[in-house]
C-alpha cells in the first residue's frame, strides 16, 4: 500500500506507476518501463509487483466529475514526488551496470573466454 501524498486523494486525482524493469524476465529486457493503473482505496494506491525493481508514481487532477477544482495550469501531465531521488537511482544502477560489465569483462579475459 502507498499512502497518498499530502493534499492529494482518490477522489480528485488520476494516477500511474511506472515500474523500471532491471533484469531480463518474462520476456521484457532490462531498462524498459511498464505502467500499472493502480487500485485507489481508502488508505492509498494498491498494485501487486513481483520486484522491487525501482518505481515511480505520477497522478493528474481527475476530470471534472463535477466538483469544483482549483484552477489549473496549460500542463495538465501527470506530476511526480520528485525527479531528483529517481535521476539518483538511475545514475547509482547505470554505473553499477558498467562496473559489473568492466568487471566481467576483465574476468573472462583471464579466463581465457
């Protein structure tokens, strides 16, 4: 369960999850996304994963259902809990993805492979 950001609930908002597939598995190569529409309840968003590969979470002010919404900006895209922790975790696991290639590299170099 992820608890809903603060200001933001079921109701009013839209939301996506976005999951960063890092091993090869099930067919879908290491590096791509895949996007889960999650379920809203009461006490947050709820997907069942699998890994604990990285993940982001987007959401957009829902469609006018009806009620009265503050005004909104021209960019009505989803908006993220932050760029800056995921920039992190990409940067952290492209360099440990080209150590480990260095490393394996220089390995079966020895080898004699």
């Amino acid at each position: 369960m992820i608890p809903y950001p603060e200001g933001i609930d079921k109701d009013n908002y839209d939301f996506i999850i976005g999951h960063l597939i890092t091993t090869n598995v099930n067919g879908a190569a290491s590096g791509t996304m895949e996007f889960f529409e999650p379920e809203k309840t009461a006490d947050g968003l709820k997907i069942h994963i699998t890994s604990a590969s990285p993940f982001i979470i987007g959401w957009k002010q829902a469609a006018d259902r009806g009620l009265t919404a503050p005004a909104q900006s021209a960019n009505t895209g989803y908006i993220t809990g932050g760029i800056v922790p995921i920039l992190i975790v990409f940067t952290v696991l492209s360099v440990a993805v080209a150590a480990f290639a260095v490393f394996n590299r220089r390995r079966l170099s020895k080898s004699g492979k």
